[in-house]
C-alpha cells in the first residue's frame, strides 16, 4: 500500500517535470537544463524524505507489513525471516500463512520415499514373519533432512507405515496400535486403542490447520466388507486430536459397495477418496452432516498392473493406472447444481472423466536413450510402473523400473533419475508400496 503511494508520488513528480519541459522549450538549452535540474533535485530530496518515512510507517505497522510481504511470492518472501524476530514471528504466524496459501501455491521439499510392504499387512496367525534384517519403515533418503530423519532412530519406534498428510507420519501396527509423528517438534504421539475390531480395514488420514500451530489431525479406520451384494453402509471409526477420543460411526450408500482392504484414501481439500471393489472410488466429506458416500465408477479398461490417485495443479481428482505398454493419466471433472452436494444422498450430479494423457514405455525410453543405456530400463525383467503423483502436481508423476526410481514430465516425455540412498537395499518391489514422503516448505519459528 505505502509502496504504490511511493510509486505514484514519484511518477507525478516525472510528469511535473516533463511539463515543465514542453512549456519553457523557448528558452536557452543551458537554462532549461539549470532548471530541470534545480527542481528534479529539489523534487529528489522530497521525494527521499517522505520515501523514508513512508517505508517506516508502513513496516512498523504489522497489518501493513504482512499485506505487503502477502504481494511477494515464495522464493522472495522466505528469505524475510531473517530480517527480524518480529519479521520472522510475523511470516510464520498461523493467519500469514493461512492468506498467503489461499493467494500462493508453496511447494514441499522431497525428504525421501517410505517403504511398506504389503505381505505384512492383516498377517493372520502363522502367516508370513518380517526378518529380523529388514527394517519395518525402510526409508530412501533422497536430501540430508531425509538423511538425519533416516539415521535419527525414530523410525525405528514408529512400527509400519500407513501414510502421511502434510508432513505428519502416520505409523503403528494393525489393529491396535498407531503413532504420529511431528517432524516440527520430533515428537511422536501414541494414540488410544481403537474401540471396534475390524478384520480387514482401510485408512484415512487427514492433518489439519491449527490457529495455535499445535498438532491437530484425523485418522479413520473404515471396515471392509466382503459382501458386496448385500451392504450398502460403511462402518468407521474415527480418532480427532482435539478430543482425543474414537468415535464410531456408519456411512450410507444408495449402492452397494465394498472398501479395497489394507488401502489408505487420497484426501483432497479435507475430502476422502477410498478405492473400491468392482473399479469403483468412494469419495466421503467428513465434514458434511449427512453421513453419505458416493461411488464413481473409474476410466479405462481394468487390463492394469498399478493405480494411484492424486490431486491436480487445479484441485481435481486425478486417476494414474499402467501397465506393461504404458500409463494412462484421467482427471475427475464435476458437473454439480449450485443447490445440490456431490456428497448429498439425494443429489443430481454429473461426472466425467477426461484424458489428459497416455503414455507408451517404449516410446517415453527411446526419448531418453541416456538415461534407458545408463540404467538398463530396457530390460524385460525391469518393467516399467507407475509409483505416484507429486503433490498437486499435473504435469509430473514418479515411476519406476527395477530399483531406480524416475521424475517423468508428462507433457514433454522426459525423465530424469532421482537420486535416494539405500539403493542397494534388498527391497521386494514386487509387493512394497512406495510413497514419496513431502515436508511442507514454510518455515517455523519457535518464538510463537
């Protein structure tokens, strides 16, 4: 605000003098030129004067000083932290960055990739054991934050990993015991046992804002049933940080449906995204009054090995799926009446799915020759598979072929190796999940 006061003083002070410079164009060169001079000078000195105590005003006012740094973007506003305590206390403030993430999109920083294999999970009695040499949370570090939390030991307390949702780990041991984890303050908090027994689960968790900047999340456990003809209802239970209690409750449906077990949802915006029997999704709002679950059906022919979700650069819901001969990326594109909710039991809704792209293997490799030559992707015993979407991200997916993991720009076909240490761990890729693990960039202060 006081910086365009100081622009449009300044520009009114350039075209006084360039009036002044068509009327007097009959005088002598050497005195119009004396004269421009003598009342830009006596302009430059007033224009400094009122220019310092303008910029002083304007940043002793904390309501000034964040609307300002609110026009700054990302890579400019972050390097301000070191400015003062109060510049600092101000840029890390809750209510900062609360505006500035509704005006800005701020990346997160890659820690690594966290490892969980699937043959581990719902082990019934006698079922298969993980060796004392394999680690339960295998993580590959792909930065020397990744590298400090790797070696730290903390990973070696949090059992098995589930997911994570704005930096927070959520870890533990089906069915009973489940950690949290804070990278901010590198404390990690137990929860209380659930209260209901489900044989075959899926989960969902979702971190939250907080105006204190205290730790505040959600985790739902959902039953998944086995009788798909004959359910229409989903029964869940849900732990709030806040109140630091379970809390059970029971989803309807108007069809029936049933939960892909030992699955964990995509949240998009606080809305959850659970992939379903028969190719469907089961999309819930918990923050919706009535308990509904929509079911929509997914794209594409079901002649798939791998599928993901993820949200798009503009807030949808994007579908990833390959194969042996390539991938293909869809988006959910919302058709919905002012009045009505895609979440509503009752609701008329529309939805369609577009293409955004398909791409062959073989075609994207022999793009990248250098880097198919320099990690032998060529081979059939590397095939090549879709691993997961970056955060809010259209454009780029990461993929993998044997034990090397690739960034793969979509529009252009490039790919480029990502680089993660532990390469030469003994990882059964064939039955692992691999998540890129993200930390969000703002910065913290300890003064608030």
């Amino acid at each position: 605000m006081e910086f365009e006061m100081i622009f449009s003083f300044s520009h009114s002070v350039l075209s006084h003098i360039t009036l002044n410079m068509n009327y007097t164009h009959m005088q002598s060169d050497s005195e119009l030129k004396w004269k421009i001079d003598f009342r830009y000078h006596l302009a430059s000195m007033k224009f400094r004067r009122m220019s310092c105590n303008s910029v002083h005003d304007a940043l002793s006012s904390d309501d000034i000083l964040c609307d300002i740094l609110l026009r700054l973007p990302p890579e400019s506003v972050f390097k301000f932290i070191i400015v003062s305590k109060r510049w600092l206390k101000c840029i890390c403030s809750y209510v900062f960055r609360h505006s500035y993430l509704r005006r800005w999109k701020v990346s997160s920083r890659l820690l690594g990739f966290v490892v969980c294999n699937s043959l581990y999970l719902g082990r019934r009695p006698g079922g298969l054991r993980r060796t004392p040499s394999e680690p339960a949370l295998p993580f590959l570090s792909t930065c020397q934050e990744g590298d400090d939390l790797k070696y730290s030991g903390i990973l070696k307390r949090l059992g098995y990993f589930i997911d994570s949702s704005n930096g927070l780990l959520l870890c533990g041991r089906h069915p009973k015991t489940y950690y949290v984890w804070d990278p901010v303050t590198k404390k990690q908090h137990k929860l209380p046992h659930p209260r209901v027994y489900f044989e075959e689960l899926c989960m969902a968790f979702i971190a939250e804002d907080s105006p204190d900047d205290s730790i505040c999340y959600k985790v739902i456990r959902a039953k998944c049933e086995c009788k798909l003809n004959e359910v229409n209802t989903v029964t869940i239970e849900t732990f709030c940080s806040k109140t630091t209690t379970w809390y059970y409750s029971i989803l309807t449906c108007t069809s029936t449906l049933s939960l892909c077990p030992w699955t964990v949802a995509t949240v998009i915006r606080g809305v959850i995204h659970w992939f379903a029997m028969r190719g469907n999704i089961a999309i819930y709002d918990q923050e919706q009054e009535e308990r509904h679950i929509a079911v929509i059906q997914l794209p594409g022919s079901y002649d798939f090995d791998e599928q993901i979700l993820g949200e798009s650069s503009d807030g949808l819901l994007q579908y990833g799926i390959s194969c042996k001969s390539g991938m293909e990326i869809w988006v959910l594109e919302k058709e919905i009446d002012d009045h009505t909710s895609l979440y509503s039991s009752n609701a008329d809704f529309k939805t369609r799915w577009t293409l955004r792209y398909r791409l062959n293997f073989k075609t994207m490799w022999k793009k990248n020759p250098s880097v198919m030559t320099a990690y032998r992707t060529c081979s059939k015993s590397k095939e090549t598979q879709i691993l997961s979407f970056l955060s809010q991200n259209s454009e780029s997916v990461y993929i993998r072929s044997g034990d090397n993991i690739f960034l793969c720009h979509l529009q252009s076909r490039e790919v480029e190796v990502v680089q993660y240490d532990g390469r030469g761990s003994s990882i059964l890729w064939d039955f692992s999940k691999v998540v890129p693990y993200f930390k969000p960039a703002w910065p913290h202060s300890s003064f608030l």
